[in-house]
C-alpha cells in the first residue's frame, strides 16, 4: 500500500489558475489492479453537470455542477497520459467494450482520495471507474498510475479477459512501466542500474524479474530498466513482450520466471537467461537516448575502454595478467600484438563516445590519436606526450560530471 504524501504543483486549465495543496492515500482497491467493488465516499452536490467525453467515447468525465470546471483539465490529463502510455507500451488503449470514467465529488474538504473499482452492469457490462471526492486533492502521480491501470485491464478486456481469468502483473512491473514513460529519468535509471549491476549488487535474472522482487521494489530506476527490456522494439515480425505478457495475464496465466524468460531470452534456462540479461544491459549502456548528453555514468562506462585485453582473453586459461594499462602498451609498442589491439581499441573508443557531447568526443579523440600512433610505430616519447595530453582531458571531464553536473554541448561550441 502506498504511504501518504504531500506535495505542490501547479494546474492549469482554460481561465483560472489555482496552486493545490496535495495529498494522496493509498487505492482502495487493496491491489495493484483494483478490485471489482463499487467505491463509495463521492458526495455529488447540487445538479449534475452534463458529463464530457473524449473523441473515441472511451473516457467520460462527470461532475456536480459545482465542480464543472474540473472536467475539461482532467478529460485532458487522462487523454494525455493515454498517449503517452500508448506509445510506451505500443498498443491502442481505449475500449468501447470496458469504457472508463472519472467521476468527480462536490466535496472542497481535502479528502485526498483517489478510489479505483471495476462496476459491472445488469447486462454484464464492465466498466472501469476512478472516483475524486475532492479534485483540488487528487495527487497527480496517484491519478495517473490509477488511469494506467484502467486502461490496461481495459485492454485485457479486449483481448478475452474477464473476471475469472484475468491476473495481475507484478508491482513493480506497472510502475517501471510508468516511470519508463518519463523520458526525462531514463539515462538516470540506467546509469543508476548498470552501476549496480557492474558492482555485483543485482540478483540473478530469475530472481531480479520474480513476481516479487526486491532489487526492482526497492530500486525504482531498476523497475525503470526492466520494464524497458519488456517494452523496446523488437526487429520486424517479433513479438511484443509486453503485449504478450497483457495476453497471457488475461487469460489466466500466472506470472512466472520460466514464461518470461521464454519472452524475453527464448529459453528457460536460467544460465541462457542470466546471459541474455547480461548482453541486453550492455547494449543498453550504449544507447544514446538524448542527442549531445554526457552524465557521470557515461563517463564511467567510457573508463572502461582505456584498458587493453590480449587477443586471448576469455579464451584460454592464461595465469598472467588479464588487461594491460595505456602506460604499459606504451612501453610495449614494438610487440605486434599490442599494435593490432591498439588499432582496434582506436575504433572503440571513438564508438564509445558516439552522440555525446563535444568534451566527451575530444577526449575520445585524443585517447584515439594516441592508439593510432602506437599502432603506427610512433615513438615512446610521443606516445607519453599524447597519452599525457588525453588523460589531462579525461581528468577535466571526470571533476565536472562528478559534481552531478550534465554536459550538453556541441562539438563547435
């Protein structure tokens, strides 16, 4: 159940602004889907007001007339976090045959309440509802999880679930989902989970995406993350696992570490997905999700291509050293093999700078200069001048993103 908290924000709609004061409790509904009770506690006072609809009939609004004011900011909240949902999870949401509505309450008394339920109709009919008792103490971020919640078992609806069959997704999954819809937090999660995950302080796969699991409960940016493995795109023709996850959960399948790694790895082996988990996040590490954007944790990961590794590394058991420092291969020039790596490593750590921003891409180019020239035959003392010069660079830029700060800045700034 979630604590109460308080916060300030500031809600705009057509004429008037106000600063509410918020609050929210924890949902009625007792778990993370909600329940298929009636919620009671919304006083509607005086005449109602004629309720308000969005285009496709999917979402109505209803108030008292003295909350009127209200429909049009909140049918507009709902439609823009449909959108957004809708990208994130690639699916159309809005459902004739389970609609959902917000009803709003007359009451102005702080009642910080936002109740879920799931009525059902004399004629079977189902509906997903939200109910306010008090607007001006409805708590953003608990109105929004509540509408993404409707929406999805809306969508569950759609595709054959009912009552009996549908089953609920795991906490954390929802509200990974959810954090992953801020495009604003998703370098941050990363940079949070893969330092995690680099110092060993992750679980194995099948314990990390459990029903219950801990690492991503206690870790928002880990929830972040994974949702995110559920979510991407896939190459043309392959599933959706997320969509597959919504189909399974709403014709009765149980959430279970064997299932999903058959979405997500293509086995159930725990070894094969332990490996897929691990190759994902590599890839994650390079991906570039705002143009120009160096964080700490990028700089971190970029570190981690000043090593050399011999040809043989993870090959055979070698009882020597695993990597050479860029001050040892430039004592070891002459020796061919250093050469051929130095050349490789050229490449890679240009690429591991790729869409960052201009200080990061001078530093890479520096680090690549000095492999090139030790790949080239170029002398010991030059190779020390140009090694010098991009540790120096390196240096500058690891004391400004250690403060916290994020560099974004073009390479002719």
């Amino acid at each position: 159940m979630l604590s109460m908290f308080f916060n300030r924000v500031k809600f705009l709609c057509p004429g008037f602004q106000a600063l509410f004061v918020i609050g929210a409790t924890s949902l009625l509904s007792g778990s993370v889907w909600g329940r298929p009770e009636a919620p009671g506690g919304v006083t509607r006072a005086g005449v109602p007001a004629a309720p308000m609809y969005s285009k496709d009939n999917s979402v109505a609004v209803y108030a008292p007339s003295t909350k009127s004011a209200y429909r049009a900011p909140v049918l507009v909240f709902v439609d823009r976090t449909r959108e957004v949902l809708q990208r994130a999870v690639r699916l159309k949401l809005g459902s004739q045959a389970c609609p959902l509505e917000v009803v709003i309450g007359g009451r102005s008394d702080g009642d910080a309440r936002v109740m879920t339920a799931r009525l059902r109709d004399g004629d079977g009919a189902v509906r997903e509802r939200i109910e306010l008792p008090d607007p001006e103490a409805a708590d953003l971020g608990l109105l929004r999880r509540a509408v993404c919640v409707a929406l999805l078992r809306a969508w569950m609806v759609d595709v054959g679930g009912t009552d009996a069959t549908m089953r609920d997704l795991p906490a954390w999954l929802i509200d990974g989902v959810i954090r992953y819809m801020d495009r604003e937090t998703r370098q941050a999660d990363l940079d949070r989970t893969l330092l995690l995950w680099s110092h060993a302080c992750l679980p194995a796969a099948t314990e990390m995406l459990a029903a219950d699991s801990l690492a991503a409960t206690r870790e928002p940016a880990v929830a972040a993350v994974l949702a995110a493995w559920f979510l991407d795109k896939r190459p043309e023709g392959n599933s959706n696992p997320f969509e597959a996850l919504l189909r399974g959960a709403a014709k009765g399948t149980e959430w279970g570490h064997a299932a999903v790694a058959r979405l997500l790895a293509g086995s159930d082996d725990p070894v094969a997905f332990d490996e897929a988990l691990d190759l994902w996040l590599l890839s994650e590490g390079r991906q570039v999700f705002k143009p120009g954007v160096t964080t700490d944790g990028i700089v971190r990961r970029f570190r981690s291509h000043l090593l050399l590794y011999p040809s043989d590394y993870g090959k055979t058991m070698n009882t020597g050293k695993a990597c050479l420092t860029l001050q040892e291969i430039a004592l070891q020039a002459n020796d061919p093999a250093i050469r051929y790596g130095a050349l490789i490593q050229a490449a890679n750590v240009k690429m591991a700078a790729c869409g960052r921003d201009g200080m990061l891409l001078a530093v890479s180019e520096a680090y690549a200069h000095f492999f090139e020239a030790l790949a080239h035959g170029a002398k010991e003392g030059e190779l020390s001048l140009l090694l010098m010069e991009a540790e120096r660079m390196r240096k500058d830029l690891e004391r400004k993103t250690a403060s916290g700060e994020v560099l974004q800045r073009s390479v002719d700034e």
